[in-house]
C-alpha cells in the first residue's frame, strides 16, 4: 500500500516510527461523539429544541442505527426527557432502548443539567442528578458511572464525592485554572484519584480526569456547521460547514487529527488518548458527521503499522476501562477544590459569584420550598386518609418544582452567565412551579386550621410549619395592616409577640411572634384586630416597640470615632454603635467575654468596561480597575426596640441631599428562652441588606472589617458540604479579583481567641482583602461594549434591588463551630408560614396529634420525600419487567419513601458533635406510620449499596483512610445505622398501608 501524502510529513517531522516496526498500534485514540447542549444560555429551551436538540437526538438514532461501530454520549436529560416524552416515535424509543443496551449510546452524567459547581448548593445538585438518574433508571434500567462535567467555570471538591456516594467509577472535568493546567499537562498530571472529603473514607475517592487544553472540543471537525435559530433553513446550508471529505481533502484532515492526537499522548500516562469529538450545538445532522469521520478514521486506521495510531469510536466507559487496565499507581489529591478559575492571566472567572443576585435568591428560596413540600406531603400522606388531595395531582406539583430546581443549577443559569430572555424563562419556570408548592401546602392545611375567631371576621389564621428535623425556637414576622392586634395559638392561649412599624413599607407594621416548634410539625396561632378595651376583655396585646432616631451623619475621612455609644443587646451579644458615625462600632460577645471591633461599610468597585483597552468585567469575568471605594456619603440610623426583638436600621445615602437610600442593613438580635432551646437564637446577629439600584459598571459589595488577626485567611463553603482554607494570594496581576471565592452558606475569618462567621441565605463571591477583613459581593451592574455578548444580549445591565440576608456569628472556635451548621440550615430552612383569612366561622382549634421527628444535633434531615417512582426496588425484578415491555404507567409507590440522612461535622471538627451516631429509623419515623423495612441505597437511589461495586485505583498514598472514617457494614436491612462524620446516607423506607 502506498503510504498517503500526510505521512511524509510526518516521517519528517519525527512522529512516525519505521515502517513495519510496530506489531500492536502504540497509540489507541478513543473518539468519543457528543454534543455540549446548554440547558438555557443564548437560548431558551424551547428555542433550542426547535432549532437543534430534537435534530441531534433524530439524527443521532438513526446514524448508530445504520453503522454498528458508531457510538455517542448523552448528558442533559431534561433535553432527552423532552425529545422522549414529547417527540421520539415509538420506533425511535426501540431503536434507542437497543443502542443503550449494546453500550453504544451511553448517559454520562445522567442528571437534568451538567451542574455548576461554584454557586450550587449540594443539595440542589443531589437533587437534579437523583432526578435524572431516576429517569433513566425507571426507563432503561441503567445507572451511569461515568461523569462529563466539562464546562462549570471551576471544579468543586464536593462534586467528585457525590458522584462517588452514587456509584460513578470516573469523573470528567475540564475548566481549570489555566496555569494549572498547563503545569499538569507539562508534568503529566492531568489524571488522579480526588478524595473530595477529608472525612469520608477511601471508598469515596474517585478517578479524576481533567482535560486537556483542548478542554471538549474538536476544532476542524464540525461538518455540520452552526445550527440557525429559530429553525432549520430550508436549504440545509448552515453556517461554518467544514469543507467534505474527499480524495483531495483526506490528507489534511487525517493529519489535523493525527497531529492533535500526538500532541495529546504527551501528557498522559497511559498509551490511550480521550479525543472528545463534538462541541456546542453539534451533530444536529449526525448522519453528515459520522459519514465523513468514518472516512477519516478509515484513513489513519489503514497506516497504523507506520505510524502507531489506532482509532475507535468510543464511549467514556471505553476509555476508561482501557485506563483502568492498565493498573497504574495513581496521585492522590485532597480536598482542596479548584477555586476559583482563570482563563487567563486578566481573565479570573469569580464576577459569576454574584451575577443575577435576584435569580440567585429566587433558586435557593425555590429549593427551599421544595424541601418544606417535599416532607409536608409526605406527613400528609402517609397518615392522612386523602379526603381533600389527590396525591397524583400534590405529585404533580412537587414534580414539577424538582424539575424547574434543577434545570437552574445549570452552569449558565444559577451563574447569571445566560442572555436576558433566558433569564426571564429561568424566573418564569421557578415562579410557576413554586405557586403550585404553595398551592399543594394551602391544600394540605385547609382542614388543619383552628377555626376559632368567634363571629367577627377581619382576622387571620397562621399556620407555621418546620421543616428541619429539630426543635427550632426562633421567631417568625407576619405583615399586618393594624398595630392592634390579638394573638393565639391553638389552645387560645396568649403568645408573646411585638409589634413595629414596617421597615419597608410605612403603612404596615411586622409583627414578631416567638415560636417553638418540633421537628417536622406545626404551630397554629389565630391574629385578630383587638378590641377597642383590651383592659376590659382580657385580651393581651404584643408589645409595640419604640424607635429611636439618628439623623444624617456624613461619612468622616478620618478623626476620632468610638466617643459616643449606644450598646443594643440580647443574652448573647450587645452591638455597640457610633452615634457620630451611625455605623457598628463593636461586639461584646458574652461566652468569650471579649470586644472585638467591627464596622461594615458598604463599598463598590468600579469595573474596566471598553474592550479596546483590555479585559472588562462581564457576567462571568470580575475586572475591577482598582481597590473598592465608599459607596455613600451619608447615614441615616433608628434603633426599634422591644422585648423579643431590637432591630437597627442604617439607611445609607450615595449622595447627601438623596431623597432614597441606594443601601441599608437592618440587624437584628432576638431575646428567646434560656437553655438549648433559645441557643442558635441567641447566637445571632441577623442582618438583610437593601442594595441597588446600582450604577453602571458598579460591583456592590459589604465590608465587615475587625481587629481579628486574621492574617488576610478566609475560610469559605464548596456548595455548603464542607470548608475551604483560602489564603490570600499574592499574584503579580489582578490579584484582587483572583482572591476572590464562591460562598454558597458560610464564610469565616478568625484569629486564636475568636471567629467572625458569615452565614447566607443565597451565593455570592466573598474575600478577605485586608487583615481582618471579609467582603461580600452583593450585586452587580455592567454593560461594555462587546460586540458579542451585545450581539447576543448577554448582559448585566441589572438595575434591580435586591435584599440578600446574612447571619453573623461571634465567638471562640469551640462555639461557632458546634452552632455553625445548624444555624446555616435554620436560615435556609426557615419555618414556613401560611396564613388563611378568618370568615367568621366557629368551631374548635385542630386538635389531630403530632408526634415530631426529631434527630440528633449533628445529623441533618437532607431529604423527606415520596419520590414517585414506579420501578422495583429489586433489580433483577425491574430489568424483568423493562424485557417484558410491561413497563406501562404503573401507578407510583406511595409507601416508599426516600429519606437521605448528613452527617454534618468533620471528622476533627468538635470532640462531641464529631463522633458518629447511631440512630433506629423505625424510631425516629415511628410518628408517620409503621415502618416495614428499610433499604439503603447509593446516594441517587438507583443502587441497592449491596450490590454496588466501584472500581478500585492504585494510589500512591500508602494511608488509605483519612481520621475515623472506617466503619463496618450496617446489617443489612436493618432500622439501626450508624452515621458518621460527613457521611451521606441514603435509604429506601418501606411504610404499611393504612
């Protein structure tokens, strides 16, 4: 055979060995075929699905279909759904059930989205890969194990442990820093085995593969172009087609490909490359790629015995399994994360953190109300009869909600990195669906109100739900239209509460009402406007609070501070405050006995906007053109106090003479009972911010400095599972944006006496920019003048305001450590109220018993659910009945209930809360029914944990467990467990039927 005419050039260029000289190929390149489909970031869902996703997957099928050696990888599954439910013949779902049983079309990843991993909460990204994966299980009786995250803007040490507590066996990863990368290219390095958790044990380590600078894309290999919105043209001509593979054009691609896959093997140690084929948008028209790979594949295969290169179509289990093979020792990398991201040198990928703020709180306040619903309905139905509620329909809701959570995990959607219409589709699907949650939980506590308000109507029934597995004493603010009012709890018993003007709204007054409530059950309290003589009736008012006023204080620019105080306190903490500056001046904290100094400010950083004179500040990029600078002139104070609650409003003015402040904080310190009861309540200075609307080109952000000797070392959450060690890093450029990081629920800076922690309702970029010093950014507001991004409207011209909430926690480390968590879990998992207008009716107050879940202080209640799956439990039986094609809409297993239990502490974290528990399951659950059996499961549920098997991988570290992370096997079964330090546990409850 003649050699071809890209072979010279390669014998001269070196990179080819002598002819005949190889027996075996020295080089298998596996060519894996996928399409990156962004679930919303130009365009909407649906725009996308009309203009490419349902070509993809027609084509798609049909090209595997006719040639046996092609394969190809799918990862979001709302596209797939979406195509399956709503598009796929019954043909075509024949065909795909075949290819996915011959290990030719292969779900990677598997959940609805390929998640973010600065900004997602853990739960939430537990939430959409348990949803994807049940999809798919329940379809094809398939589990992936195999992950692609190959876009997120950085790479989170929680991840990789997720994906190993679900039974993945690799993990795909590409956007690194890119220094980073480019060292472990040069050191052959881009392959590890990550222990994500310090805590977890050997068995949640997972094969770790980042890709290379290439990252998933195949430049030069695109025959099917650019796809056009809003459709298909007419003509089948799409933009940037590469030219045909032919006779005259064989040569050029065949070396384009060697020459790559050359390039490649140099940085890995096996002799097997991963060739990621595909990008954005691709194989909308599968048949034209294949037809023309195919030939290109055909070419370099014929010459293998010269040049040593073979080449395969492949799915990532191909590569992996040939990697695996091989059985090398591997490096093991910690916990540490790959936080934040750098494109390079100007441009550091941590402006995202805070992007779209309003969408932000919007997702995590939807999740939120998904986990409320989630375990209402499941109270509900498991001891209710359903005489009010169609539990299809309550499904339904829940359903849809889990759908629209997950979908804004995407890495271009809770980011903010996503034009405004997709923004606008992202709010639309989360309002909707959680208008539905409310609807579910209006239903379920309809009949459930006491119904107690004498003849007279005008007042309200409230009725407060807690959805965390723990006593929670806190206080709940209701809106009313009266400052007199009545209130009672079921019993008609007087409760204590406040009264106070509306720091929003002038008209209004809040009213605080301290409640206690068991895990997982109600309070029920009856407001009514009082009587014109409550000294005659009986009734007891709440308590109306007085205010204080502070007028304006310009901003001073130094001279003396500190000489006049006014201490606000609760049994904790008192807050000093500067009447000549209205800003914080200190806190004495009461356990440690000390006064730390600290003042908050809001700031801003002005941002670099004109392209023509370097890198600017986008949704993705923060590029400050210096330090931050004061945002206000002037401040304006009132103290509201009470005996539940005094409250400190500082309205802050950009300029002396605004009628409207840009920014205020309103912080609060409640006065609960003594003992446990009132601890995380006491612990607290809750703050909630009013920020906006900004100005151009604007990044808000608050400064909490301190006399804490911090040495400029911040510590800050991955997805709320776990903790950073951020020290500052000095780098020659854009060293402010650089030292800048994600944090989803907690930050903390502390020196040897004490720690200042920061615990937030939603995401946002935090750092530590001076010793003892913390800021968060809250906002953003940009345009430049990239034509791109203008072209393609993905801006941040935000011009909204938006009210962000922080916890301030203070104290030795003994103590902020043991309060941390629970306290971030009791801020985003706030009691819900509902309330229902009185109509005069009569009756008696609802009386059916509750009997609370309660569980102990370290182990969190993740999940509470009744799923709705409709497959077996038991493998054998569902592949049984998938074969049979049985598979019919058989009706959802309303006794099995999902239930995922987390450890909380760190294996070193606290001598008491660190030490593992044993909890009995038919105990704690005994309250919702009678438990029949209990299954554990992987951590998406698709797994029975007895029979899953994860590849093991020779490492290099001879300590193959980390701390006290060994355990033994539970009995199989079994009620009792035993949990421990970080562990996430996963079961299967199995309820008697009424």
């Amino acid at each position: 055979m003649e050699p071809r005419g890209w072979l010279p050039l390669l014998l001269q260029l070196g990179l080819t060995w002598p002819l005949g000289a190889l027996s075996e190929p020295r080089l298998r390149v596996f060519v894996v075929p996928h399409s990156h489909m962004d679930v919303g970031w130009l365009h909407t869902v649906q725009e996308s699905m009309q203009a490419y996703v349902t070509n993809v997957y027609n084509s798609v099928v049909e090209a595997l279909t006719l040639e046996k050696k092609r394969k190809f990888i799918a990862v979001e599954q709302e596209y797939f759904r979406l195509w399956w439910d709503g598009v796929a013949s019954d043909g075509q779902k024949g065909q795909v059930r075949q290819l996915v049983a011959e290990g030719r079309l292969e779900f990677v990843l598997g959940g609805q989205v390929m998640h973010d991993e600065a900004v997602t909460h853990s739960d939430d990204q537990i939430l959409q890969l348990t949803e994807g994966h049940s999809f798919l299980y329940e379809t094809f009786g398939v589990r992936p194990q195999f992950s692609w995250q190959v876009d997120p803007f950085g790479a989170s040490s929680t991840t990789p442990t997720l994906l190993a507590l679900a039974g993945f066996n690799a993990h795909v990863i590409s956007r690194i820093d890119y220094n980073l990368k480019e060292a472990m290219q040069d050191n052959r390095q881009l392959q590890f085995v990550w222990r994500g958790s310090r805590s977890l044990s050997v068995q949640q380590e997972i094969f770790t593969h980042v890709l290379d600078q290439f990252s998933y894309c195949s430049e030069g290999f695109y025959w099917d172009g650019d796809p056009v919105f809003p459709g298909p043209p007419t003509d089948g001509l799409y933009p940037s087609m590469e030219i045909p593979v032919t006779e005259d054009t064989i040569p050029s691609f065949s070396s384009l490909l060697v020459n790559n896959v050359l390039a490649r093997a140099t940085w890995f140690r096996t002799p097997h490359v991963l060739w990621p084929w595909g990008c954005d948008r691709q194989f909308f028209n599968a048949s034209l790629q294949f037809i023309n790979m195919d030939r290109v594949m055909e070419e370099v295969n014929k010459f293998t015995y010269q040049h040593g290169i073979s080449v395969q179509y492949a799915t990532l289990r191909n590569y992996f399994q040939a990697v695996h093979a091989h059985q090398l020792s591997w490096k093991v990398r910690d916990h540490q994360d790959f936080l934040p991201y750098s494109s390079e040198i100007f441009h550091a990928w941590t402006g995202f953190y805070a992007s779209r703020s309003g969408l932000k709180g919007l997702a995590r306040r939807a999740s939120a109300l998904l986990y409320a619903g989630e375990s209402m309905f499941t109270r509900y139905v498991l001891l209710a009869p359903h005489q009010f509620l169609d539990p299809a329909w309550g499904l339904q809701q829940l359903q849809q909600l889990r759908w629209a959570v997950s979908e804004v995990q995407h890495h271009d959607a809770i980011t903010g990195t996503h034009a405004v219409k997709v923004g606008d589709m992202f709010v639309e699907h989360l309002s909707t669906r959680m208008e539905g949650v409310h609807k579910l939980m209006a239903s379920i506590i309809q009949d459930r109100s006491p119904a107690n308000s004498g003849p007279e109507p005008g007042g309200r029934f409230a009725v407060v739900y807690n959805p965390l597995a723990w006593t929670v004493t806190t206080i709940i603010t209701l809106t009313v239209g009266f400052p007199n009012v009545s209130i009672t709890d079921d019993s008609g018993h007087p409760v204590p509460a406040q009264v106070q003007s509306s720091k929003e709204m002038p008209s209004a007054y809040d009213l605080h009402v301290l409640t206690t409530i068991p895990g997982l059950s109600y309070q029920h309290y009856s407001i009514r406007p009082s009587r014109s003589s409550q000294e005659a009736t009986g009734e007891t008012a709440p308590f109306v609070a007085s205010t204080q006023h502070f007028g304006h204080r310009l901003r001073r620019r130094g001279g003396q501070v500190g000489c006049h105080l006014v201490p606000v306190e609760n049994d904790c903490y008192t807050v000093f405050l500067d009447t000549d500056t209205n800003l914080m001046h200190s806190i004495w904290e009461r356990q440690s006995n000390r006064t730390v100094r600290v003042t908050q400010s809001f700031m801003e950083y002005h941002v670099k906007s004109d392209v023509n004179h370097g890198s600017v500040s986008d949704n993705y990029v923060f590029t400050p053109s210096g330090a931050a600078e004061p945002a206000w002139e002037a401040v304006r104070m009132e103290i509201v106090e009470g005996p539940l609650v005094t409250e400190i409003r500082q309205y802050f003015y950009r300029e002396v003479n605004d009628s409207e402040p840009t920014f205020a904080i309103y912080s609060r310190l409640a006065r609960g009972p003594q003992g446990s009861d009132g601890e995380l309540l006491c612990h607290r200075i809750e703050q909630e911010y009013r920020v906006g609307p900004l100005e151009l080109n604007r990044e808000a952000i608050l400064r909490t400095s301190t006399d804490l000797n911090t040495g400029r070392v911040l510590y800050s959450d991955n997805n709320g599972y776990q903790m950073q060690h951020r020290p500052y890093r000095q780098n020659v450029w854009n060293t402010i944006a650089r030292n800048y990081y994600p944090m989803v629920q907690s930050a903390f800076i502390e020196d040897l006496p004490s720690r200042l922690v920061l615990l937030s309702e939603q995401a946002h970029g935090v750092s530590s920019q001076g010793n003892g010093q913390v800021e968060v950014m809250l906002h953003r507001r940009l345009w430049n003048n990239d034509k791109w991004a203008l072209d393609n409207d993905l801006t941040l011209n935000d011009s909204s305001v938006v009210h962000p909430v922080l916890w301030l926690l203070l104290g030795p480390k003994t103590l902020t450590s043991g309060l941390s968590q629970r306290s971030g879990l009791a801020l985003q998992h706030r009691p819900v109220v509902m309330l229902r207008e009185m109509n005069g009716e009569v009756g008696g107050p609802f009386s059916a018993p509750q009997e609370a879940v309660t569980l102990p202080s370290s182990v969190h209640l993740q999940i509470l659910s009744i799923p709705g799956w409709k497959y077996s439990s038991n493998h054998t039986e569902h592949l049984r009945t998938l074969q049979k094609g049985h598979f019919h809409e058989p009706k959802a297993d309303l006794r099995r209930v999902l239930l995922r239990l987390q450890h909380l502490c760190e294996v070193d974290q606290d001598p008491v809360l660190s030490q593992p528990v044993t909890v009995n399951l038919r105990s704690v659950l005994g309250g919702l029914g009678s438990v029949v059996s209990v299954e554990e499961r992987s951590l998406t549920g698709t797994w029975d944990m007895r029979m899953m098997s994860r590849w093991t991988w020779s490492t290099r570290d001879p300590h193959r467990h980390r701390g006290n992370s060994s355990r033994p096997s539970p009995p199989p079964g079994g009620p009792e467990v035993t949990i421990y330090p970080k562990e996430i546990r996963t079961f299967f409850i199995h309820f008697q039927e009424h």
